[in-house]
C-alpha cells in the first residue's frame, strides 16, 4: 500500500472478512458446551477482548515505532508483522481444529458419545417425542 485510498480499501476488506468472527466464535461454542455453562464460556471469550487490547496496544505501539525501517513505514510493518500470523495459522486451522466434540480425536470415546446430546445448537424449535 503506497495511498491511503489502498490503506482504505485494504481495510474496509479486513473489516468484511473480521465481520462474521464474532457470532462463528459465540456460534461453535454453542457445539462445545452445555447451556448451562455457555454463559462462562462466552464471558471469558468476551473478556479477552479487552485484555488483547491491553497487550496489542502497547505492541502495535512498538511496530508503529519501526517507521522507515527497510523503506516500509510503521503502519506497513503494523500490516505485516500483524497479518503474517494469521495467514500462515489460518489455513492450519482446517486439519487442527475440529468442529464439533465428537470429531475431536483428542477426546476420549467417551466423551466423544457424550457430547451428541449437546452438539446441537440451542435455539430454535425442538421436537417433542410423541407417542
């Protein structure tokens, strides 16, 4: 990026791509834990918003800092120092992360069969058994 018309742009596009992060994360974690305990889950997830901001600042602070370091200025070390994790762990992500309890592998069998009754997600209509 040499313009800040192409710094807009790039930016706008991290936005789009950042816009479904959070209800995927509130969404597959509805997979991961009973109704009962989803409450916790999503606070913790919540407060790590803030606690990243505490650590990234003073970080992103840092690599502003590098300005007209091999020709790049700060906010272009920001881009790539910040980006390049993400696109070399993301695609990792696939093969890493299973979507559901019962295709963890890490999980013991029995656990595995005991998540089928809450892999469902909440919400929605349920079905009663009628005799």
């Amino acid at each position: 990026m040499h313009t800040p018309w192409s710094f807009y742009l790039l930016r706008f596009l991290l936005g789009v791509a950042e816009a479904g992060l959070l209800p995927g994360i509130i969404f597959y974690l509805t997979y991961w834990y009973p109704a009962r305990d989803r409450a916790r889950a999503y606070a913790w997830f919540l407060a790590a918003i803030p606690i990243s901001g505490i650590i990234g600042g003073p970080v992103s602070g840092a690599l502003l800092g590098l300005d007209g370091r091999l020709g790049l200025q700060g906010w272009q070390w920001l881009f790539l120092l910040e980006g390049i994790p993400s696109v070399i762990v993301g695609p990792a992500r696939a093969g890493l992360l299973p979507d559901r309890p019962r295709n963890a592998r890490w999980l013991p069998p029995e656990e595995r069969a005991g998540s089928r009754a809450r892999s469902r997600p909440s919400g929605g209509i349920r079905r009663r058994a009628t005799e």
